[in-house]
C-alpha cells in the first residue's frame, strides 16, 4: 500500500491487498518473494506463470479477492466509478459470472494457440518501498525475477506497464525489456530470461 498509495488496490483496503498478495501464494504458479533491508521489507516482486487464455493474473487475483473487494466496495462504492476500474467492467462483469456461474472451459482453439506459444512468466508486480527507490532493491528483485523463472524452466518473461510510467519503463529498459505490443493505455514488455 506504501508503494500504491493511489492504487485502485489499495483504496479497496488492507483486506483486498492482504489477498491479492496471499493469491499468489495459493497456486503453484505464483512466485512472491521480498526483500528486507535492515529487517524492513524494502520491495517485492509477484509473478505468475499462466496455464492458458483466460488464466490470467488479474481473473485468478480477482477471483481469489473476490469477496474482499464487494466489501470495499461496499464501504467505498464511490470506488465504482474511480478512473482505474471503469475501463475494466466488462472484464470485472465477466469474472463476477465465473464467481457466480462457474468457470467456462476455453474453446479447444484456444487452448491449441496457447501452447503453440513459448512458456513465458508473467511480472504482475512489482513494488519498492519510497524510501528504497534508487537503491540496489530493485536490481535484487529483477535478479531474484529472473533467477526464480529459470529454476522452472521458463526463460521469457512479459509485464504490462502504465504508458505514462516513464520511470518504470526507463527501469525496466536498463535491465533488458524491450517493448513489444502497445495497447491504449499500457505497453506490454518482454524479456529473454537466459
């Protein structure tokens, strides 16, 4: 929450970040780890490695903190309408369905594109604590990303960042992402792992 003080996540409360981050934690296919300075966590870093289309992070991260961001909104429904989320309802009504409904099975056609694809993993987040940023956290993270990756035997690596977060994307550059898509409002970067 120090590291997204504006975030979307954390207006929702300390429950849902509590959650999300405790998603990842709950399948084989997540990594989150840490790094501590002087018994501080100074940044972290969550990944995920996806089985297919429509096992993304953001439908397992919403699901698994599905009741946990109803009750903030709830508290706050002022949040409904927040810049942040509003591109985002038809993918919130969809996984609102799966929730209720179940999850539907992808088409065979999908699932035949996917694995046609190299094995990547996922950078969902990654967070450095103010007082840390422009020290050697983020270097560790980005290292302990990479090396984690490689113990699975996954050597390419994708993130998807906010095109306006020239600081982020300038980090991410030094530490060889390139971009490779461009959408809208974010950019998707790649990285060779090995």
């Amino acid at each position: 929450m120090h590291c997204f003080p504006d975030s979307f996540a954390t207006k929702l409360g300390k429950a849902y970040v509590r959650k999300t981050l405790q998603w990842f934690l709950s399948t084989d296919k997540g990594l989150l780890f840490h790094v501590e300075v002087e018994n501080q966590i100074a940044g972290y870093c969550g990944s995920y490695v996806s089985s297919g289309l429509g096992d993304g992070s953001s439908s397992g991260m919403l699901q698994y903190a599905f009741k946990e961001a109803i009750i903030g909104i709830i508290k706050k429904p002022w949040l409904l309408f927040n810049k942040e989320i509003i591109d985002f309802y038809p993918f919130i009504l969809k996984n609102i369905r799966r929730k209720i409904f179940g999850a539907k099975k992808n088409s065979r056609l999908e699932n035949d594109r996917y694995k046609t694809r190299n094995k990547e993993i996922g950078l969902v987040v990654i967070g450095i604590e103010p007082a840390f940023r422009g020290t050697d956290v983020f270097p560790v993270l980005m290292k302990n990303f990479q090396e984690e990756a490689i113990k699975i035997n996954i050597f390419i690596g994708k993130l998807s960042v906010k095109k306006e977060n020239d600081r982020a994307i300038s980090a991410y550059k030094k530490f060889g992402w390139f971009i490779v898509e461009e959408h809208a409002k974010t950019f998707v970067m790649e990285k060779k792992l090995n």
